[in-house]
C-alpha cells in the first residue's frame, strides 16, 4: 500500500470513483491507503476566514471559500507516502483569486512532484462483462428463463465439448445478478483482493 496525507484544508470527495467516509470535522489531517498504480483522487481545497462585518444578532460569523471539486492521477508506488502542497493565502481575498484558478501539487518523499489537480472529471458508470463459461468434456446447460410465452436460455452444450457463452450484461443481465455470478466464478484470490479493494 501506499499513503496519502491530507491538510486540514482539504477535503477528500473519493478515491477511484468510490466516495470515502466523511467525518464530523472534516478540517482534521487524516492519511488514505492508496492501492499501488493509478489512484484517481477527487478533492475540495477549503479555508475558513473570520466575518469582520458580521455581529451577535445577524449574519454568519465566518466566511468560507471551497473550490469546485478538483481532481490528481497519482501513480501510487506500494511503500511510499505523498502528500498535498497546498499554496497559502495571506488574505480572505487573496483566497477567493486563487479558488478560482486552484493548482494543487502532490509530492512524495523527497519532495518530488508526483501529480498536479485539475478539474474533476466524473467517472463513467460501467457494468461488469462477464467471462465465458470454462470448456468442458461433459455437455453443460443453462436453465432457461420464462418470458411471455417464450423460453429464454442458453442450449445445452454441443458433442464437440464446447461451452455455451454466458450471457454479458449488455444483453440485458441486470448489474446485480451480474455480480452475483462473477463472484461465483472468482477465485479465493480474486474474492480477497475484490474485499480489500471494496473495504479500503
């Protein structure tokens, strides 16, 4: 694994498309386990400046300048840490200039960029393809589905040995049962590493 460490004035919306906790106080610094290759990580920068004009009886006693989500592709290598390096501004104007043209770098250990943000991108959703059934020497068959009078299914497998293809879920298999049947399929090793992904 590799680590992530935040400042308190950013704010971590997701990690590879998947949304990460989000605490009570959100100002705090915190550290993020990043799986070893591309790590998409989409973030706000923050700051919170004191109201001068505000009073007891109306108005907000603070000010707070947030960007729009931005976003950094690190390489992750396992073993080494990254951090933001975040630009400071001496003045609730001079921050409300930058959130405007934000650039966040990332750098690691020795202080070698690694990453600079830029605008978020949302990821496109994508629905799993399923693998083909494994050859078999002995015939195989899919219970067929009932629809309005027809059956629906894959045949039994031919004399020759060969498989019938598994239906993808483009042709029509919901996403869930999609899931359920790529589990099925997967190996101890490809269920743990799916569990330490989901969890991270």
């Amino acid at each position: 694994m590799a680590i992530l460490e935040k400042p308190e004035s950013i704010k971590i919306l997701s990690v590879n498309g998947r949304e990460v906790n989000s605490y009570l106080m959100d100002d705090i610094e915190l550290r993020y386990e990043l799986l070893p290759g591309q790590n998409t990580v989409a973030f706000t920068y923050k700051t919170v400046w004191a109201n001068q004009r505000s009073s007891q009886d109306e108005g907000s006693k603070v000010n707070v300048i947030e960007t729009d989500p931005l976003q950094v592709v690190i390489n992750a290598q396992a073993g080494r840490t990254y951090q933001f390096v975040v630009p400071k501004a001496s003045s609730q104007r001079e921050a409300e200039r930058m959130a405007q043209n934000m650039q966040i770098r990332v750098v690691d250990e020795q202080n070698r960029q690694v990453a600079v943000s830029g605008d978020y991108v949302a990821p496109k959703p994508q629905l799993p393809q399923l693998p083909q059934a494994p050859a078999s020497d002995t015939a195989q068959t899919v219970a067929p589905a009932a629809t309005a009078g027809a059956a629906v299914g894959a045949a039994a497998a031919s004399s020759s040995g060969s498989a019938p293809a598994v239906p993808s879920a483009a042709e029509g298999l919901p996403t869930l049962e999609g899931l359920k049947l790529l589990w099925e399929r997967a190996s101890k090793e490809e269920k743990k590493n799916f569990l330490r992904w989901a969890f991270q």
